[in-house]
C-alpha cells in the first residue's frame, strides 16, 4: 500500500470516528426520550483498483421490528378503550350502593313493603299512610338520583368525545408536519431517523385515542386511515365533533364526521371507541336495569291503588295519562262511580255500562249526566272526575270492567288513583295531591253490591283490603323482560333492585380487570422495544470509548503517514 493509500484509509476512519462519536453522544443525549430508538452508522469498504482504501459511512439510523411497532399500537388501541370504562362505572357504581345498605335501592322498596304492611294493619291511622307516602318518596327520589348518576357519566362520556377528537386532531396534524419533514427522504441521515422516531410516537399516540391503520410509502409519507376514511395523506382531513351539553335518557347525538361524511360507525377502538360504546351503550343499559324497575314498581302498584278509594273520597280525580275527547274508547263490562258523603255514604250511584262507550267523549257525557259528578278533559290533556258540591267525593268502583289490551279498569286505565306517576326512572314521583294530603291514600275498595242504594256505605274508615294487596305485591313475583345486562326473569321487586346493584358493581369491577390488564399488556410491549431498541448507556459509553482509540489510532497513522511523506520530501531535495 501507498502512503497516499494509507493517508486516505487512516483519513477515512478519522471520519467514520467522527460520525459514530457524534452519533453515539446523540443516543446518549437522548436515552430518555420518549421512542428515541439507538442509533448506529452503517459502514462500507472504499475499494479502488480493486484495493480496500478505507472507509465510509453510508447511513445513520436505526432498523426495528415492523411487526412489534404494529402489535404496540394494536395494544395502544386495547388499553385506551378499556381505560375509559373503569372510572365511570366505579362512580355509578358507588352511587348505587351495595345491597344490604341503608339507602340502597333494595332496601328502600323493603322500607316500603313494611310500612305497607302496617297501614294495612292499620287502615285508618294518617301517621301510617304518612310514613308510606315518605317511602315511596323516598324510593322516586333514589331512583331519580341513580337515573341522573348515569345520565351526568353519559354528558361527561359525550364531552370527553369532543375533547378526544380535539387530541386526534392535534395528532394527525403532527404526523402530517412530520411527513413533509420527511418528504423524498429514506431515513438514513441522524435527523430523518429522529424525525421517523417522533412519527412512530406520534402515531402510538393516535392509536391510544382510535383505532387507526397505517403505510410508509416510497415517498416516506404514512398516511393514517379510520376505517375506510384517509385522515392524512396529501393534507389532515379533521374530525368534527360538538358535545350536546346536557343529557338524558332520551338525547340524540351527533356523528363524528370528516368532510361532511359521519365516521362515527368506522371507529372500532381507542379510548374514541369505548367512549361512544359507553355513552351509547354501556350506560344506557344500565338505565334500561333503572327504567325497568321503575316501570315494574309503577305498574305493579298503581294496578292496586287504583281498585281503591279513599276515605272519606276525594273532591277530584285527575289521571296521570293523557287523552283527548276524540280518542276511542273499547271497554267491556261495569264501572261504578259513587259521589259520596264525609262518612262514605252514597249520595249519588252511576253504573256505567262501557259498552255503550265508544269516545271518551261518550264517557265524559255519561258522567256529566250525572246530578253530583262532573268530568272534564284538561288543556294539558289529563281526565278530572270529579263532585260537583265540595261536600261530597268521588268513589270509582271498577265492577267488572276491563278496558283496552291490558285489560284495566278504568281508574287503572286513566291513573285516576296512582301512587307513582311518571314513565322512568328518571321522573318517577309520588302522587302530588296524596303528598299534600294523605288521607286520600286508599287503604280499601268501594261496594260492588249490586243492591247498593242511596244511603248505604259504600266504604268506611277501616276497610283494608287495598292495603293488604298492596302489601303483597312486593312478595309476589313480576315478570321482567331483558332490560341491559339482565336476562328475562320473574322475580321480586325488591330482587330485582338487588339484581341491578350486583350487576352495576360487577361491570365496575370487570372494567377495572380489563383496563389493568389491557395497560400492563401494552406496557410490557413498550418495555420490551425500549429493551430491543431503546438506548443502552452503558453500551453507548464502551462504544465511545472504542471510537476515541479507533479515532486515535487513526490519528496516529495520519501523523506517522504525514511524517513518512516529509522524511521523502527531505531525501528528494
């Protein structure tokens, strides 16, 4: 070899020295930095006339695993959907008790059985139909809590939407600020490799917030797709997303769209992802469990009540349905309505034969015929029956009558006599009027004598047949059908209520499993590419070391090389 040879070959690992110093110091500087992956330069033979004269540097970067950059992401989209279930639940379930509590749901409909169960033994005494009033007030206002507690997680599911699709943008806009960075580049430079890095981090991040796929084209541009939809390619098509403010059991909401066009039904994963499955269906499941207990107790009680009458009986009745004069009216059988006295005493007696009513405004005329009794349908739509000398009160005996395709009777039919009004769990509430008065509570039933004349009782102060059926209602066994996670069953009412706390506290539970599982999944995956290709600074630092001799060496051969050259210089002069 040529000195000249040796001048150039000693001269190009005095570079590639240099580059590698420079690169492992850079991968020290930056070992804690997030994605950062250990950089290294590749090296290559300078061949000239078939000789080997040296080295050159021929890339800086880093080579990792595509299927392990892949699985991270996948794991990414796994943990952030279930992350965003735990939390939620853990607050709705910690609204709703456990069963055996105090102010649990379960409990309160005990509550209530028992102090039904004493009015009943007790048909005439206020402070009982008082303290039954205050259960059953108890358990609407419960109900409208636990309804509200789900309802406020499915505003708050709906606004944490809106600021999800906020971060992605904010995302999608990075990774495209990266592909122009990028653009005609191969990542073989130190800082196209670092910019490769800050893309894949950036693209991690994505994948945590919905779930995404992903290509690097020959171009080095990744263009990022939800479903079907390209969200960065030549330019960020953004999401577009507005949260409705306040929610109930019955708001509609918007669609995720790009350009005009809902995505909402593309989104698979991510925390986007669990955040609409738990706004549009693991919360509204659980109001369904609400709603479904609601109705039973409203049904199952009402159907009661409303063979009753009070005593003495009220002034008016005013139905908790709706109707209108026009509306038609199939019935088949008797019903009684009696004005009475303050001792219960009939003053007045219509028997109404309800197959000669065909409108209730053919009901309406028939009662208005009536010398004591009047009925008028309201502007909001409600029925009043009522006695037309404020002496007097109305009495509805059902007879025999069975009116629609449940059957009712007709207090039943119109709610003239309901204890609970409302049509779930989130307006379920107590009689106003028993409320303000709760002598009009009714403990027993009217006579269905069929010789019940003017003068006779038609029900006196002790009678408690109402009572004791009420009583039995919450030992006897409601139909439910599937509502939320709960199949179809027939159970108690207060078992149901207990069914729906075991099964909101299971879901808190399983959500906390699932998020903790699906977190350590995708930290293990992380740990294991920082382990693979993250920066060693112990191994760094013996690189370097490595580097300063080869720099050095090659130093000494420049100097001894260059020493040479003069010493043949001197001969030649």
């Amino acid at each position: 070899m040529s000195i000249r040879a040796a001048q150039s070959a000693a001269f190009s690992a005095l570079q590639s020295s240099q580059t590698g110093i420079a690169v492992s110091s850079n991968n020290i500087a930056n070992a804690s930095v997030e994605g950062y992956t250990t950089k290294s330069t590749s090296l290559a033979s300078n061949v000239s006339g078939g000789s080997a004269v040296g080295v050159s540097v021929t890339s800086v970067g880093s080579s990792v695993d595509s299927y392990l950059i892949k699985a991270i992401n996948e794991a990414a989209s796994e943990s952030g959907y279930e992350s965003v279930f735990a939390d939620p639940l853990e607050i709705v379930s910690s609204n709703f008790g456990s069963v055996g509590d105090d102010d649990a749901i379960s409990t309160l409909i005990t509550d209530l059985e028992t102090s039904i169960a004493s009015l009943a033994a007790s048909a005439d005494s206020q402070s009982a139909k008082s303290l039954v009033l205050t259960d059953a007030e108890q358990i609407a206002s419960e109900l409208n809590s636990l309804s509200a507690s789900v309802q406020d997680q499915r505003a708050s599911a709906d606004q944490s939407i809106e600021d999800t699709v906020d971060q992605i943008n904010s995302l999608l806009n990075e990774i495209q600020s990266y592909n122009e960075q990028l653009t005609g580049t191969d990542g073989t430079t130190l800082a196209s490799s670092e910019i490769e890095d800050a893309r894949a981090v950036a693209i991690q991040e994505l994948s945590e917030l919905v779930d995404v796929s992903y290509y690097t084209n020959s171009s080095n541009q990744t263009q990022i797709y939800i479903g079907g939809t390209l969200v960065v390619g030549s330019q960020v098509q953004e999401l577009e997303y507005n949260a409705v403010g306040t929610v109930n059991a019955d708001t509609v909401f918007g669609e995720i769209t790009v350009n005009g066009n809902s995505i909402t039904d593309d989104v698979s994963g991510g925390a986007l992802g669990g955040l609409i499955e738990l706004r549009d269906e693991t919360l509204p499941a659980i109001q369904d469990e609400l709603d479904a207990l609601a109705v039973a107790l409203m049904d199952s009680v009402n159907a009661v009540t409303n063979l009753g009458t009070s005593y003495p009986g009220p002034n008016e009745l005013t139905s908790s349905e709706t109707t209108a004069l026009t509306d038609s009216f199939s019935g088949t059988g008797t019903v009684r309505l009696v004005a009475t006295d303050e001792d219960g005493n009939a003053v007045e007696i219509l028997d109404i034969d309800l197959t000669t009513v065909t409108t209730v405004q053919d009901l309406v005329d028939q009662i208005n015929g009536s010398t004591n009794m009047s009925a008028t349908v309201n502007a909001d739509g409600t029925l009043t029956i009522a006695s037309t000398d404020d002496d007097y009160g109305v009495s509805i005996i059902n007879m025999d009558a069975e009116i629609g395709a449940d059957a009712q009777g007709l207090s039943d039919y119109f709610g003239l006599n309901d204890m609970f009004t409302g049509t779930g769990a989130d307006d379920i509430s107590v009689n106003s009027a028993w409320l303000a008065d709760s002598s009009l509570v009714p403990t027993g039933s009217g006579s269905d004598d069929a010789t019940l004349a003017v003068g006779d009782s038609v029900i006196s102060s002790g009678s408690s047949d109402v009572a004791e059926a009420l009583a039995n209602v919450f030992d006897t066994n409601v139909s439910f059908d599937a509502a939320g996670n709960l199949g179809s069953t027939k159970t108690t009412l207060s078992d149901y209520a207990s069914e729906i706390l075991s099964d909101v506290a299971q879901q808190a539970s399983t959500a906390e499993t699932k998020a903790s599982v699906a977190s350590t999944a995708f930290s293990d995956l992380v740990e294991s590419f920082s382990n693979q290709y993250g920066v060693n600074t112990d191994e760094e630092a013996l690189t370097l070391a490595n580097l300063e001799s080869a720099y050095e060496a090659a130093a000494a051969v420049l100097e001894i090389t260059q020493s040479l050259m003069d010493t043949l210089l001197e001969a030649v002069r």
